[in-house]
C-alpha cells in the first residue's frame, strides 16, 4: 500500500520516519484482514450487539407541573424583547 499516496488524501503531512513507521502498521493491518477474511463464518449467527443491554426508554409525555409559562421562563432574564431572550450576537 503506498502511505504517501493514503496521507495525501487524508491530508495529512508525514516525515520520511513516518511514512516507513506507518508502511509497516499498513502491511500488518491488511494481513490481519486477510487473516479474518479466510475464516469461515458460515454457521455463525448474525449478530449487532453482543452485550444483551438494551435501551432504557420512557414514554414521552408532558408533566404539567414542570411546565413553566412564558412569564416564568423569562423572570430571571437580565434582557428581554418581545416575549424573548435576549444574548449576545454570535456573529458580528
């Protein structure tokens, strides 16, 4: 595999040191795929997730005694305008 031409467009900036460091790491990656490549998962369920955890999830609903009005929303606001916050401008 050829590193400069991967860092190139990676965009990414590589010292002759590390462009053999990497050569290196590259090979033995793509032999490590091989190696996974040539096994045989045929008889091997389809899986994707392992851990068996599942999604902790309540139901979407309105509490009404957490619901503030606008009036109260707005109480502490040092600047207000129009029923708004008002916050410094991010752009300029």
């Amino acid at each position: 595999m050829d590193v400069k031409h991967v860092a190139n467009l990676a965009n990414l900036p590589l010292s002759p040191e590390e462009e053999s460091k990497f050569s290196v790491q590259f090979a033995q990656t793509l032999e490590t795929i091989s190696l996974i490549n040539r096994l045989n998962t045929s008889e091997t369920e389809s899986t994707y997730q392992v851990t068996g955890l599942v999604n902790v999830t309540r139901p979407d609903e309105l509490n009404p005694d957490k619901i503030l009005s606008q009036k109260q929303a707005l109480s502490n606001s040092p600047r207000i305008y129009n029923g708004f916050f008002v916050v410094p401008a991010v752009f300029s």
